[in-house]
C-alpha cells in the first residue's frame, strides 16, 4: 500500500471521529472533555461527600441519644420511664424461705439502750444499724449466719448483722429507723424470702458500704429507702 493511500485513509479516519464528536455536542449541548474531573477536582468532590455523609452519621447518631433516656407519650409533655422494680425479678433461682419478720429500732423499746449506752445502735456483728437499700436485719444466726444477704419483698436487701433473744428459727426483726416506720411500713408479716447469699459468720462496714454503694444498683434505692442515689 502506498504512502498516499495510507495518508488518505488516516485522513477520512480522523474526519469521520471529528464528524462524530460534532454531532455529539450539536444534539446534548455538553462537551466530551466536561465528563472528566482533574484529579484534583476528583479529590475535593470526594472529600466532599464523605465529610457530608460523616456529619449525617453523627447526626443520626445524636438524636438517637438524645431520646435513648427519655420516655414520650403521647401529649406535649415528656415524662421520665419508670425505674426497674426488684420484686419484678425472676428470683426462682434463689432458694425460697418462708419467714415472720418484724420491725425493730435502735431505740429502747427494741434494745432497751439509750442514744447515751457506749453501744447503742451496734449489731452483733459489729457494724451500726443501717436502714438502706441493703439493711441490717437480725436473725436466728443457726439458720441465717451473720453477712447472710436476704432479698425481702417490699422492704429490699436485708444483711444479717444482729441477733434477738426473740429472734428464733425462721424468724427475722427488720431495721427501721423509728417506731412509727416500723408500724406505718412493715409491722408483722409472713412472707417469702430469698437467699441471695449465705453469709459466712462476718460482717464489716466496709462490706456493707460496697453494698450500698454499687453503681448498678442505684437505681433501686429511692424505692426503699429517702437515701438519695449516688
């Protein structure tokens, strides 16, 4: 093939691709170089939309904790959920007891000790007497040995601490801190308790105050006792 004819069809070639590209323009009014970003361009477009999907994400995120601790219904007005009750556990995997609890105080009507007696509101064991989400309570240490954790319905965590010279077999005499709480919340019951652990003949009040003082168990102590949460 000689050289003109080469030159002749690169040159139809190039006529046909330049007739094609007009066409192209004349009919979507965009040019073909428009379709392609400098790398530059590309870059700051992506980070573009990656930083607006980014602040969507957050966003979405926000709100969900901005409701995650509150409760709606439906009205203008937004209340708080009611917290967790210990009675609504399932407590079928603790041994089940069935007690007659009383009420007691530190006072002389219970103890026959004045607020002046050396030892007037110490336990058995040592600690004060302690009306809290974990109480003292006192019981038959033969059947219930001292740092035995109880869980009572209506009255909430009761840790053996004191004895009773009328305190025998499945007998138990809650703390309360007067006589008027002993007769307005408790007065006599028979009632189901649970063993939630067998205590082991000691009791301190460091032990009483880790109790007490346990972050997940905040939550329940306004339900039984005027303590605030901590």
């Amino acid at each position: 093939m000689t050289n003109k004819k080469i030159l002749r069809r690169v040159g139809m070639t190039f006529l046909f691709v330049a007739a094609l590209l007009t066409t192209f323009q004349s009919i979507s009014g965009v040019q073909a170089s428009s379709f392609h970003l400098s790398n530059n361009e590309e870059t700051k477009e992506d980070n573009y939309l990656n930083h607006t999907f980014k602040q969507i994400s957050v966003g979405f995120k926000n709100l969900k904790e901005a409701f995650a601790d509150t409760t709606q219904i439906s009205s203008s007005t937004e209340v708080e959920g009611n917290p967790p009750l210990l009675e609504d556990r399932d407590w079928s995997q603790y041994q089940k007891r069935q007690v007659v609890a009383t009420g007691y105080t530190a006072g002389y009507e219970s103890t026959g000790k004045n607020p002046n007696h050396p030892s007037f509101g110490i336990t058995y064991s040592g600690v004060k007497v302690k009306r809290d989400l974990y109480s003292t309570i006192a019981a038959d240490i033969s059947v219930f040995p001292i740092g035995t954790v109880l869980f009572i319905p209506d009255y909430g965590f009761g840790v053996v601490a004191d004895t009773g010279s009328a305190i025998k077999g499945n007998k138990l005499d809650l703390y309360y801190e007067t006589v008027d709480d002993v007769y307005s919340q408790w007065g006599k019951k028979t009632v189901d308790v649970y063993v939630v652990e067998m205590g082991k003949g000691k009791l301190t009040e460091d032990t009483l105050t880790a109790f007490n003082e346990a972050k997940a168990m905040q939550v329940f102590r306004s339900q039984y006792t005027s303590a605030e949460s901590k």
